[in-house]
C-alpha cells in the first residue's frame, strides 16, 4: 500500500523522532519472550512538533493532539540487558601475612606491618611468599650537616637566701646561702673581701631561664626607689633593669618582687641580681605576719634556673 507524499514524510519524520527519543532517554520496549520475537514499540505523537512519548500497552488512545503510531522492530533491533560479569580481583591489606581464607584467585595482599606485598592468591601456594615494597635506602644528601643539637634539658638549680639584706646607693650582687638542688647550675663566691655566694654559674652552655622572687621592706621615713637589673660575668646586660617605688606607709612599705630573664650561656659563665636603692631598703626574711594561722617562714629571695634550649 502506498501512503501520499506528505504520509510519507510524516511517518518517517515520526520515526525519526521516536529513534531519536529511545537513544535520548535510553528507553527500550519490553524485552522479547524468545530472542527471534519481534518488538513493537507504542508511541503518542504530537502532531505539530512530531515529538513522540513511548507508552506501554495498556494505553489505547493518545491525547486530543497527538496520534498513536507502532513501530515494529525486526528481533535482535533492540538488545536485551546484559548480565553483569564476573567480579574482578584486587588488592587487600591488613596486619600480619594473610590467611588462607581471605581473598580469592587472582587478588594480591599487603602486609601492613612489615609492607611485603602477597600474590597473586592460587590454588596451588595460597598467598606464596610476600615481597618488600621498600627499596634499599637511598644515598645520602650533599648539603652541609647542621649543628648538633642538646642532648638534655635537665640541667636545673633550686636556691634561696634567708638572711636580711640591706641594700644602699651602692649597688651590689643579692646573695643564696642555700641551695635546695642542683644540676649543672650552682652558686659560687664572689670576689669581695668577705666573699658572698652571688654568682649563678653554668657549668654547660645552653639557653637557660633565670627566674626570682624577693620580699622589699622599707622601715625608713621616706619612700626608695628600688633598681634591680641583671649582670653577666661582672658587666650589667643592657636593657634589664627594672624600677620599683617602695612606700612608707602600712600598705606600701613592703613589695614582692618577681620577674625573669632568659639567657644564652656558655659554659662557666655566671650571672648576678645586681640591686641598687636611693636610700635604705631590705631584702627582708623572717616570720610571716601569718605564722599564727599556719604560714611558714618568708625567705628573702627564692631562684629557680632551668634550660629551655
């Protein structure tokens, strides 16, 4: 039978479309019952634009613009889902050589804790013997070495003063008549004419954090001013001294004084608190005005050493 000219042209623009429809949306009809049964492929078909929408049997009329057009395909046109293929082999890992039963065929397996690799699996050795996946160490660098680091940051001292020291407008070296321990950091004599145990010498070089506290007492008339700063091998280390006004009255005739200084020492280098007042102040040590309520004893300056680098 022969269709006019324009039929024509619409069928196979229609066709077109719904090829056109099936690739874009990946559609397909049912699946044949035997694989040398032909398909057929049911669509509505907008009349105007020629875009076909694929509907299943149980659709028997299309909407007022549209006509329903078959499309029979010859068997083998649209192919059947595949079935999914067999599981492919892989690596595994874990801690410790691998067991018998992990894995399958064909898998290889590493050995976390020493990084020897197994495999391939097998019927006949299993895993079979594991390899290194490390390589021989490669050679060394070219560039210079660097400085050899501290082996130890143990060098330490604990010390106090608990006597009652006068400080005037001269200035002088605070003393430690006690050392509580020490490593590496002890306190050696001065050279006055009646030597005074003032100097905080490092028997090893190294970065060290000098670090005290002492009780300020003013029993004069008028108010001092207290200068307190730090001294290297007999010479004042710039920009370390620090000014502290001391009163007269009840509330400001006494000061705890605390601060520290980090320092970079060689071996046998010593270092000394150097303080210097206006006019008459102590250092005071002695009874707490708590001793009754349980405090002990106030000494007059505590100093603790510890290396940092």
């Amino acid at each position: 039978m022969r269709f006019p000219s324009t039929q024509r042209i619409l069928t196979f623009f229609v066709s077109f479309s719904i090829l056109a429809t099936l690739n874009q949306y990946h559609l397909h009809a049912e699946e044949p019952s035997t694989p040398n049964e032909s398909v057929e492929v049911r669509n509505c078909v907008k009349l105007k634009s020629g875009k076909a929408r694929l509907i299943d049997s149980s659709v028997k009329k299309c909407k007022k613009n549209e006509k329903l057009v078959f499309l029979k395909f010859p068997a083998g046109f649209i192919a059947p889902p595949s079935q999914p293929g067999p599981s492919g082999t892989g690596v595994l890992s874990g801690k410790g050589i691998p067991k018998a039963d992990t894995g399958k065929n064909g898998d290889f397996y590493i050995d976390l804790d020493t990084y020897n690799i197994f495999g391939p699996k097998n019927e006949i050795d299993i895993w079979g013997e594991g390899k290194s996946l490390v390589g021989p160490q490669g050679p060394g660098g070219s560039g210079p070495r660097g400085p050899a680091g501290i082996t130890t940051l143990g060098y330490n001292g604990y010390f106090i003063d608990d006597t009652i020291e006068t400080f005037l407008t001269t200035a002088k070296a605070i003393p430690f008549n006690t050392t509580v321990f020490g490593n590496g950091v002890t306190i050696a004599n001065n050279s006055e004419a009646t030597p005074r145990k003032t100097r905080i010498t490092f028997a090893n070089s190294g970065k060290y954090n000098i670090q005290f506290s002492s009780q300020l007492f003013n029993q004069g008339k008028k108010g001092v001013v207290f200068t307190l700063w730090l001294s290297k091998n007999g010479d004042p280390v710039a920009d370390s001294s620090t000014d502290v006004y001391v009163g007269t009255s009840t509330d400001t005739e006494r000061h705890a004084i605390a601060w520290n200084f980090f320092v970079d020492a060689a071996a046998n280098d010593w270092f000394e608190l150097t303080a210097v007042s206006s006019d008459s102040v102590q250092i005071y040590s002695g009874a707490s005005q708590n001793v009754s309520r349980g405090a002990p004893d106030i000494p007059g300056t505590i100093l603790t050493v510890n290396q940092v680098g």
